[in-house]
C-alpha cells in the first residue's frame, strides 16, 4: 500500500445497510451531529445501530451495539480515544471503522463535521479506501505458569505504576526459552510498546520516533528512563517481546490503547507480539499519512 491511501489500497465495498455508532455525550457537537446521521439516515434507508449511551431521540428504541451486532461500518463521533474504543469493539470481525473527528487532535479519523454528508455518500458510492493497519497482542504470563486472555491494542501496550510515583525497573528482552536474548535494563516510569499507528501517539510525547503506519515493526519506548544511555528501539514486527519488572511492586498496570487496564502482579511478566487483528480505518482520496502529520501535529510547520 502507498503511504497516499488510495494508491493501490483496497476499496470500501459497496453495499452498506448496516451503520453502528459509537460517540461520547460529553462532546458539545454530539447531539447535531447524531441528528444530521439520522437524517442521512433516513433519506438513504440505513439501519443505524447506537451503542446504548446514544439510543436518545430517534434512536431511543432501536436494537443497541452489541459485540455480535451484524453492522457493514462503524461510524465513530469523537476524537482518537473515541475511534480507539469504537475499533476495540468490532475490528476483530473486520468491520471497516469511519471516524468523524469532533475532537482536538484526529490523527485517526477522516472527516470533519462540516464534510459528514459528502463524505458519508462517498462511502456508500466505494469512492473510499481501507487502510489496513496492524495491532500487538499481549499477554500476561503469571508466576504460576498461568497467563491471560489475549489483550490487543491498535496504538500501544503500556507498562507503568499505577500508585505512588517511584521508578521501577524493568528487564526487557526477545525471543522465548534458549532463544531468548537480552535487550537491556533500565528504570524509568515505565515502557510504551507501540504499533507504527501508536507511534504519533503517547510514544511520540516520551520522545519515541514516527513511523509511517505502512511500516511493520514494533517500537519500544521508555518512560522517562533514569539513564542518559537508553533510547527508543525499533525491533522487527515478528519478535516477541518480554517485559519484567525486577522489583515485586504492587501497582504496576498493563494499559491498552489508554482504555482498558489490567494489573500486573509480583513476579509476573508481559509478552508483546504483533497481533492477528488487523484494523480497516476508512480514508479518501487525497487523505496521506504526511498530510495528517502536518496538520494534525504541524510537523516541520
């Protein structure tokens, strides 16, 4: 795929009757926007299928957002922690993911408020292209020998206390068994492992590189480490990695794409690998990766 979406990307299919939406009421423009969704709506024959906190007016009495909801395209109304909780719902059945930005920053979704309609009917024509983008998959593995349900994340897996502000330290290292090799030790606040998506994200603001989303590797990234020495790492998208704190702390947290947040007891460890999962965000024509780089973070401006 090129890094201009559209180049020799796969197309949105046609044939959308099926729409599900995920939005924040917290959001001032939520409610205009939702009702100017319904309208098209109606206009067009959609279903419309709300998560539960936005079965208000219109949508009070329709069938909510389920994890088994047969829908065509999820329409995310909000920011990036919007979309990223809309992705974590239905990107495991591969469930293309429209975002309409009524946030601050936007780097993941593609319309603005004033383009809804336009771009909406674009969508519906196939004139929109998917921009497959790759996820890690982590996995607590306890002192027991037992482990955790898989977590996934489009953005990041993050290591970090979550009490008291101490630093702890961390071992981290690749491959499993004899194959298994030392990356290093430091101690820090913590580690960011991030997707080349994830990369413009939190790894970005502790000083981690940008990737182009069409890379394939995982980037690891400290948290403020207590050493001049250690830097931000680039590895290969098929290693596993072996993060393990070296102190039996209490309140150290695994935290995924800043939504979801899993406990990390003494003694335990976390594996991070790329995901099977891959995430379908929708852009259009003329959208590019370095187009949103500068205007969503004024890079080089």
């Amino acid at each position: 795929m090129s890094l201009r979406d559209g180049g020799s990307a796969e197309r949105l299919p046609r044939g959308i009757q099926r729409v599900g939406l995920v939005g924040r009421r917290r959001d001032e423009q939520l409610d205009a926007i939702l009702e100017r969704v319904v309208q098209f709506a109606r206009a067009r024959s959609l279903t419309l299928v709300p998560e539960a906190n936005l079965r208000v007016g219109a949508l009070a009495s329709v069938e909510p957002l389920g994890e088994r909801s047969e829908i065509d395209l999820l329409l995310t109304l909000g920011g990036d922690g919007t979309l990223l909780r809309g992705v974590r719902q239905v990107a495991p059945r591969g469930i293309p993911v429209l975002g309409v930005n009524l946030g601050r920053l936007g780097f993941l979704t593609s319309v603005r408020p004033p383009d809804l309609e336009g771009a909406l009917d674009r969508a519906l024509a196939g004139e929109a292209y998917l921009d497959p983008r790759f996820t890690l998959a982590g996995q607590i593995e306890y002192e027991d020998g037992t482990t955790s349900p898989t977590i996934w994340a489009l953005n990041d897996l993050v290591l970090h206390k979550g009490g008291v502000a101490r630093v702890v330290r961390l071992d981290l290292g690749v491959g499993e068994g004899k194959e298994r090799e030392e990356v290093g030790r430091f101690a820090g606040d913590g580690v960011i492992i991030a997707t080349p998506t994830g990369s413009t994200a939190y790894s970005l603001s502790a000083g981690g590189p940008i990737i182009a989303p069409t890379m394939e590797c995982i980037v690891v990234t400290p948290i403020s480490p207590h050493t001049m020495a250690m830097r931000p790492l680039v590895l290969p998208d098929h290693v596993l990695l072996t993060i393990r704190a070296l102190d039996r702390y209490e309140e150290l947290v695994v935290t995924a794409d800043g939504q979801e947040v899993y406990p990390l007891p003494p003694g335990a460890k976390v594996k991070v690998q790329k995901g099977p999962v891959r995430v379908r965000l929708v852009r259009f024509e003329g959208q590019t990766f370095f187009d949103t780089l500068r205007r969503a973070l004024n890079w080089a401006g």
